[in-house]
C-alpha cells in the first residue's frame, strides 16, 4: 500500500506544499513572495489534494518543516501542520530545514566526499547554516553565523572534502561579500516541500513522531521584535 504524506514547508519566502508517495514526490504546489503564507498555505493543501484525487483522510502523516528560519512564516507552517495532524488522528513528522535544503541537491552531487552547507537568510550579513555529508549525515547541525571571509574554510579543510556546495536563498549575499573565496559549486535555491520527501518518509517508517500537542518550531535565534516608541 502507497504511504501518503503531507509535507509542509514555510520557513522563508517560500510557500510550499508536496504530497509525496513512497518518499518521492507528488503532487506540488508552490510560491515565493514575501507575504501570504497565512492565506494561501491552506489553498494549497486544498489544490494538492485536489489535483492527486485523495482525501485529507487517506494521508499516512503530516510533515512539516521545523526550521531554522522565519519566525511568522514557522508558525504559520507549524500552527496548520498541528492542527491537520490533530483533526485527522495522524501522526506529525518534523524535518530539519537546512537538511531538506541539502537533500535537494543531493541528487546532483552524489559524491560521497561532497559536503552540503545549506544557508538561509537570517537579515543583515547573517545566516542560519547546516553542514551535511554523505548520506546527509549532520556534520555541524545547524547553527546561526555572522558570515565572514572564510567562514567555512577550516571545518571544509577538517572534513577534507573534494568539494562543496552551498545552496539556499543567503547564497547571493554570501558570494557579493566574499567573490574571490567561491565554494567548488554553488546553486541559488529555496527550500521547498519536495526536498523533504524522502526525510518525511524515512522518519515515517522510523515511526519518529513529535507530539502534537508540545511540538514548537525550531527558531534558532530569537525573533527580531521592534517595541514601539512611547508616545510621552
């Protein structure tokens, strides 16, 4: 029988949704924009459900990406991933942004000496940063960083890897700054939903489930809040 999961993903810009079948994915739905995640991530579960001709009930879990990352988009994310798996009695599976991100671009680069650094915008010159190897084994978990001349230069050199790839949305601000130290392979990409769907399925058949009820996203660092001004 087909293992049904719903992978949920808005931890940036990116507004995804994926089912996926088996660990592969399926059905897609997906946006980049700065804002609406709140309106249209439930629309888009509506329209992949829609579009494969399977009811919310037929799903096997939800999974949905735990962060580093946005502060409102993670809880946008999370609140509706919680709440399908809550009304449906369905098993909630949670994923490492960083990891999915690197698991994109793993198929590209299958080389068992090729590391993974998969960064996210985090404002300003910083970043939220993963490392992963082969076998997306966690090499450094992912942290925050104020990206700098070398940054990764001697965790590379103490993996002795034959080549790197960085890939996410912090990508451009990274290379800007630091052109003369480019990594061995680059690509600018943003997390999206079928990046996780071979990690939501291994943690299905693993049967490792969060709790529903205390799950909380991963936010790394604290949310920037600006307190107004008091007005006397």
């Amino acid at each position: 029988m087909d293992t049904l999961i719903l992978n949920i993903e808005t931890s940036t810009k990116s507004c995804s949704v994926c089912l996926s079948k088996n660990g592969n994915p399926w059905v897609i739905k997906e946006s980049y924009t700065a804002a609406g995640h709140a309106a249209n991530l439930t629309l888009y579960v509506a329209a992949v459900m829609r579009t494969a001709q399977r009811s919310l009930a037929d799903l096997d879990a939800i999974a949905v990406s735990q962060g580093p990352g946005s502060y409102t988009g993670l809880r946008i994310g999370v609140s509706v991933a919680k709440g399908l798996a809550f009304s449906l009695d369905k098993p909630l599976v949670a994923i490492d942004t960083l990891q999915a991100l690197a698991a994109g671009q793993q198929q590209r680069y299958a080389g068992s000496d090729t590391l993974f650094v998969s960064m996210i915008d985090a404002r300003r010159m910083d970043a939220y940063v993963g490392v992963y190897g082969h076998n997306l084994a966690v090499l450094r978990a992912p942290y925050f960083c104020t990206l700098s001349q070398g940054a990764f230069d001697m965790m590379l050199a103490q993996e002795a890897a034959s080549q790197y790839l960085i890939a996410g949305d912090a990508l451009p601000k990274y290379l800007s700054a630091f052109n003369y130290n480019q990594p061995s392979e680059y690509q600018l990409v943003h997390p999206s939903a079928k990046y996780m769907a071979g990690l939501s399925q291994a943690k299905f058949e693993q049967q490792e489930f969060v709790d529903v009820a205390y799950f909380e996203p991963f936010y790394l660092k604290a949310p920037n809040i600006t307190k107004p001004k008091p007005k006397f």
